[in-house]
C-alpha cells in the first residue's frame, strides 16, 4: 500500500518557451502516493503548522484571485502537488529570487502530477523545490523543520549562483524592451540580442568598453595627466615609492593631503585630510597593499560624489557622507557604533543593503581615523563628545537632481576624454549644484565598471533606471537586438523544410544559421553532424556573431524536454498535429494534448512576425487564433475551409490550382510556378507538394521574392552540406 509521501519521479529544466510559458521553467513530475486520499483539510494540524512556518502563504492569491487566496484552498481541501508548487515559489521569494508563476496538473494517473515553477536559475530552483518537498512532509508529519536555515542556505546560492544587481537591472530593462538575453558564463557575462545583432555587458561594461581606456582608467595619475590637459579641474598630485617620500610629497603640494593606491577600487585604501607625517607615513602603508602605486595629491574640501555617465550623458548621481557617532560618557566607540550607526535597517553584509555595516576590526581606514583623533575601539568618549568613524563613507545618497549642468557635461566630458561609454566619475565638491569653477572642486577618479547598486537602492533619495539608460546605450529606439528567425514544427518534412528555407535565406544574401536533426550548418557548410534540433545546438547559432538568420526544426518531444532556444520567432510554421507515440512518455495521448505542445511554435510568434498553418489540419489550424501576428496558410485544396474563410477577409494563403502554386491575398492571385517544374517534386510526388508549399508560404512571409523562391526551390539538393566551391563558402570562422 502506498504511503503519504511526495516522490519525485523526475525533474526536468525546460530552458526556453515550453507549453506552460515563454519563460525558463523547472519541471517536476511527482507521486503523492497515498496523500491522494488525503487532501489538506484530512491531515489534522497541517495547514496550521504550514502557515506558521510560511506566514507570507497569505499574499498568494491562486486561483481564487484575492489575497489569502491559496490559505482558503488549504482549509477548503487542496492535493500535495498543488502545495508543493506554492511551497517552493514562496522560499524562491523569501530566499530573494522572486517568482509568480506555477501550475500544478495531474497527468491522468492517480497521484502523479506535472509541478511547474518558473524557474530564474536551475540550480537554486531544484535546491527550493527539495526544501519544499520536506518542508511539507515536515508539516504532515508534525516534525520540526528549519525554515530560517533553509532560507538561508538558498539565499547564499543565489547570491552565489544568480546574476548580480548590477548585471541583473540590466538585462530586466533588456527584457522590459523584449530584447532577448542569453547568460553566458556562471558570472556576469550576459548576451543581449541575437547573432549579428547581438550586444555584450559584462556587469556595466560593454562590448564597447574599450581595453585602453580600461587601462587608462586604472592608471589614476594617467587619468589626471589626460584630464589636466583638456582643461578639466584635478587635484595636483605625484606618485611616491615610500612612506618617506609620501611625506616629502605632502610638504611640497600643501597640506592637508589625499594618500591613495594607483589603481585601486572601491575606496580602499583611501585616507583623506591627512595634516601630519605619522598620519601620510600610515596612509601609505594602509594604500600600498591595495594597489600597484601610491598617490599623494592635494585634499579637496568637499563632499565626495559619484555621477555615472553613460553614452554622452549622466544618468545618476549620489553623495557620500561622513559617519560619526556620539559619546554618551558611558559606551565604548564599538558599542556607540552598534547603536548609533550599525542598527541602522539599511546597513548590512549584502549588496542587499544600501549602506555597509561598520566592523572596525576588519576596515584599516576606520582604525587610522580612531588613531588621528587618538582614541581606540574601546575608549569611552565624553558626553556630546563627535567621534569621526569614516570620512568616506558609502555614496548613497541620490542627488541626480540637483546636478547642475555645467557639472554634468565637465564629468560627460571627462568619460569621453578616458574613452569609457559607461564610467563611475568621483568628484569632490562643496556644492553639485554648483558650477565647478565657482568653488574649490575637482574631479578625482574615472572608473570602469562601476557599480550600480548605490543608484538602484538609494538610502536616501530615488532609485535611478541606470539599467534601462545602459540598454538604451547599446540599443537605440526601433533596435530589438533581434535577428530574424524561423521555427518549424510538426512530423511532416520538417526537415527539409528547415533546410531548404535555410538555403533561400542564404540565396537571399544573408548569412544563416540551421539547427535540424541532419546537423548544424553555417550557411551551406555543415560544422555538426548528427540530430542537431535541440536547445543546445540551437544557443549556439544565436550567440554566433556571423549569423544574421537564423532556421530551427523543432519537434515536439525537443518542446516537451528542453523548450524552444530561442524566445520569440519572426516565422512560425506548423505543419500537422500527427499523433506520435514516442510522446506517450511525456503523457501526451490526446490530440488536444498534442495541440498544446504544438502550439509553442505559434505562442512565440512575434507581433510583427506570421505563423505559417497547414489548413488541411484542422487543429493546426484552430492555431491561427493564438498568434500575435499575422497568418498565412498553405494547403494543396484552394476550397479547405480555412483557406476559404482567411481569403474572406482579405488576408494570405499558398494553395495549387491546377497543378499551379498560387499565392493569395484575398480575392488578388498570382501564379509562382507549376509544382511539376521543380526537381525536387518529381523525384518525391507524395511529399512534394505540402513540404513546398509551406517553404513557398515562409519563405514569402519572410519577404522573399517570388522570382527567388521560385529559383531557390529549383536550385535546392536534398543531399548537399558542402558548397560546390569556394565562392560560397563563408570566412573561415571558430566552430560554433
């Protein structure tokens, strides 16, 4: 007898477009055993227990619409398998990789379901669904269960796993325009667009970050020598090579003075307002470690700010400020700090929070503070006594407002002159709304891949849409990042129906890409052998710079298994709904279930993009009403309904009159060619005429001209992968 238990039976990534969404999902298939009979309100205390580990359960609406909506399932009486999915979207939530999307759906056996959950990173997803299966049989059971620690153990995998804020504002503005993205490595390189139309960030640099100007931008007495020489404001400064020297250069720029490494980040290694040797002589030390160089340079009076430029402008601004405490007569400055500075809600260990936690024993330049105003970590300051625990401290406080325009195009101008597209500018200044000529500032740092968390989680002031600017950068208005693409779906001739639209888009001038169960070619040159119509295959025609088209054979079991490569297609094409028994281990046997898998192909159809319908199958074309763009069906009877009625309303279909292939638009026809006169058609009569009208109807579809079709079709050989000579063949390119 089966025991109350949730077992899964196997758990599957679907990384594209899939029958549940457009988007990556995890898939698992479960056996509930025994929990069939036995749905919430028949496991006594369990919804309670559930609930008190989960209380935010109440915000999810389910089915119901409203919030408690899913709680009320659970009193009302709902099955394991529809608890699992709403478990494991909740610790994706409370672990910080939010998600809104799952399904639960039996498969028409007792106690077997399909759990679908939208899906952001494999790894953390498959991690949630795991603690979620315990969790729940930790409730049924009334065992104790860790809920905290499993948080946390998935909130340390997405820190470590998912793309990091700064990458991740990113690509959510590329995917706010639809401009498709691809991850390309465990880190932060990220593919935006497609092919040839494809752009790269690697955090906030581009591939239009330049290698000299990041060289440039490291070297900070280069970055001055090249700033001071186009007029723009910059501290005086010299490099030293000693502590010694380091005092020997204060005393000849004036003090007070700045020490800093060359080539350091983030702030570290940085002392400012330095008036004394043994504070220069320290600085050095606590600069040298950080850099390759260190730099002594006149101190600004001023707050520091950071203004990020991109393109030719600056799209945020914030300013840093000083942190200090008050003594008390009673607390020691760690305790003062705690207290005073470390309560702070917005103060954390993550880039989660907007301002950094203070921990003295690991921040040298809070110590040499301490030691310039002669008190130690655990001195007790006086009553009112101000104690100075960072003088530069975070750069969270937005000011883009209040930047005047003169400053704005000195530090747009400052970027251009490093030659960054996208830079972090430092500048000290009294007032930003100042002009910089009207007072003592200066701009004292250009950096590279500047962080974009202080812009989007502010502590004070309004979060900046730094990563919609950086998007619009690399894409400007009416570019989607896009290459056109065609997906063909289905049993019959979808081969070669990839293949020889893939050959008229080569003829058609433009390099192209082909995924199929024959291989993976580069316009006619084949680069794999073997079935090639998969997800793999298929992301690596997309990330290919040299294609500039893409064609994708796409069969039902690659949708059920892994999804569609790409997200959204120009040309959709489907041609039959076919029963197929190597489906039945997906638990797909009803035609209608078969439509939905089928039906992917037309989903992922784009606004401006046609579907491409066989009309002699009927479910295939009850399709057209799913496509967000146009239709265009083919069949070799002109009176099939479908045809009939689409020409009724003035729109496209390819159909054979007399042995003639037609093409139509309403009541206006044009003749393309007799079937009979392409090679192809006589030497396969009984496939012949539904593989060529489908390429006929994609091809015109994808703007084709017919003279083209028409020669292309001719000249296309079934069993060709090579080119016949060197003319043909494309630059000599790394294997995809």
């Amino acid at each position: 007898m089966k025991k109350k238990d949730i077992e899964l039976l196997r758990v599957t990534y679907l990384r594209g477009p899939n029958i549940w969404t457009y988007r990556p999902v995890l898939e698992a298939w479960v056996d509930i055993g025994a929990l069939e009979e036995y749905p919430s309100n028949f496991l006594p205390g369990f919804t309670e227990r559930l609930t008190a580990w989960l209380p935010s359960l109440i915000e999810h609406r389910c089915g119901i619409g409203e919030r408690g909506g899913f709680v009320q399932r659970l009193h009302e009486g709902t099955w394991a398998g529809h608890i699992l999915e709403h478990v494991t979207i909740e610790l994706l939530n409370l672990a910080g990789m939010p998600t809104g999307f799952g399904k639960a759906r039996s498969v028409g056996e007792p106690g077997i379901y399909k759990v679908v959950i939208r899906a952001r990173n494999e790894q953390v997803s498959r991690a949630a669904l795991l603690a979620a299966r315990e969790l729940i049989m930790a409730a049924i059971e009334d065992r104790p269960f860790d809920v905290a620690g499993s948080v946390a153990e998935l909130h340390e995998m997405v820190d470590e796993l998912y793309l990091g804020p700064s990458t991740a504002c990113i690509v959510d503005a590329a995917v706010g325009r639809r401009i498709p993205w691809l991850r390309l490595t465990s880190g932060n390189l990220v593919q935006l667009g497609y092919g040839a139309a494809q752009r790269r960030i690697w955090t906030a640099e581009t591939d239009r970050t330049s290698a000299i100007a990041e060289g440039i931008s490291r070297d900070k007495d280069l970055t001055k020598t090249l700033l001071q020489s186009c007029g723009i404001p910059v501290p005086e400064g010299r490099i030293v090579a000693s502590a010694e020297e380091a005092w020997e250069a204060a005393q000849d720029i004036g003090l007070p003075v700045v020490v800093k490494p060359s080539d350091g980040n983030h702030g570290r290694g940085v002392s400012i307002e330095l008036r004394t040797r043994e504070e220069i002589e320290a600085a050095y030390h606590l600069a040298e470690p950080e850099g390759s160089e260190v730099i002594v340079e006149h101190f600004i009076r001023g707050n520091e700010h950071r203004l990020l430029v991109v393109g030719d402008r600056v799209v945020a601004a914030t300013r840093g400020e000083a942190a200090w405490v008050k003594g008390d007569g009673r607390s020691t400055v760690l305790e003062l700090i705690e207290t005073q500075l470390n309560n702070d809600p917005r103060r954390g260990l993550s880039e989660d929070f907007p301002l950094n936690k203070i921990l003295v024993s690991e921040d040298p330049a809070v110590q040499l503070e301490l030691t310039r105003q002669k008190l130690t970590p655990n001195c007790v300051p006086p009553a009112d006594e101000m104690v100075l625990i960072q003088r530069n401290g975070n750069l969270a406080w937005d000011v883009t407002d209040a930047v005047h325009p003169e400053v704005a195009a000195t530090v747009a101008l400052a970027a251009r002159i490093v030659g960054l597209d996208i830079a972090g500018v430092d500048l000290v200044a009294e007032d930003i709304a100042k002009p910089l000529q009207e007072q003592d500032a200066a701009i004292v740092e250009v950096n590279v891949g500047p962080g974009l968390l202080m812009h989007l989680k502010p502590a004070s002031g309004s979060p900046r849409p730094v990563g919609k600017a950086i998007v619009d950068h690399l894409f400007p208005e009416g570019d989607s990042g896009r290459i056109p693409i065609i997906g063909v779906a289905g049993t019959q001739g979808t081969n070669t129906i990839a293949r020889m639209l893939a050959w008229l888009i080569h003829l058609a001038g433009k390099h192209v890409g082909l995924a199929c169960s024959d291989g993976l070619y580069l316009d006619r040159r084949q680069v794999e052998k073997g079935n090639c119509a998969s997800w793999a295959a298929g992301e690596r025609l997309l990330i290919n710079r040299m294609v500039q088209a893409a064609v994708f054979e796409n069969g039902s079991r690659n949708i059920l298994a892994e999804g569609l490569a790409y997200d959204r297609c120009q040309i959709g094409v489907v041609t039959d709904a076919n029963d197929d028994d190597a489906l039945r281990e997906f638990h797909i046997r009803e035609p209608e279930q078969l439509y939905n898998v089928l039906r992917t192909q037309v989903d992922v159809v784009l606004p401006e993009g046609v579907a491409v319908l066989n009309a002699a199958d009927a479910l295939v074309a009850e399709m057209a009403e799913l496509c967000d763009g146009d239709v265009v069906f083919y069949g070799a009877d002109a009176g099939l309904p479908p045809i009939v009625e689409h020409l009724a309303q003035c729109r496209r279909a390819v159909f054979l009159r007399d042995g003639e292939i037609m093409l139509a638009t309403g009541p206006q026809e044009s003749a393309l060619a007799r079937l009979d006169a392409f090679p192809f058609a006589l030497a396969n009569p009984g496939a012949a005429p539904e593989i060529i009208l489908a390429v006929v109807a994609a091809a015109w579809a994808f703007g084709i001209s017919p003279e083209l079709i028409t020669a292309g079709i001719e000249t296309f050989e079934p069993e060709r992968s090579a080119p016949p000579d060197t003319a043909q063949r494309p630059h000599k390119s790394h294997k995809n």
